[in-house]
C-alpha cells in the first residue's frame, strides 16, 4: 500500500477520535488539534497496528506530532 491509501486509511481510523470534528490534514497535531490523551493515543496505535500488522516502537511516539508524520511513520514501518 503506497503512501496516498496509507494516509487515507489513516484518516478513516482517526475519525473516531476526532471529537471536535475538526478537517484532519497532514499537519493536524494529535496534541494541540485533536486534544488526543495518552490513553486514546495507544487506543489509536493499537488500531494502527492490527491494521497494518506492524508494531510500533513506543520511543517514537513522541516524535509524531502530526497526522502526516504518522503516515510517514506507518509507511516507513510496513516497510
């Protein structure tokens, strides 16, 4: 899966998230625009990582500030 469905795969398991109904784009910060906890974030990791089958190292979660970086994440991960 390229980078493009990756992103919008992405974009659809955020959604539940999202409850400020805010437009989710590639520089959507989980912290400061979906005012995501560390509690929802592993529930939203967890889903990414039954999605793709991959695990996600948990040092780097503090270095995905953004929606878009996420995607690079997860693309760069599925290797």
């Amino acid at each position: 899966m390229d980078r493009p469905a990756t992103y919008a795969r992405l974009i659809e398991l955020i959604e539940p998230f999202n409850k400020k109904g805010i437009a989710l784009a590639e520089s959507t910060s989980f912290a400061d625009d979906l005012e995501l906890d560390s509690l929802t974030v592993m529930d939203l990791v967890a889903n990414i990582e039954d999605e793709w089958d991959i695990n996600m190292p948990l040092n780097i979660l503090p270095d995905l500030e953004t929606v878009g970086q996420l995607a690079d994440a997860v693309v760069k991960l599925k290797g």
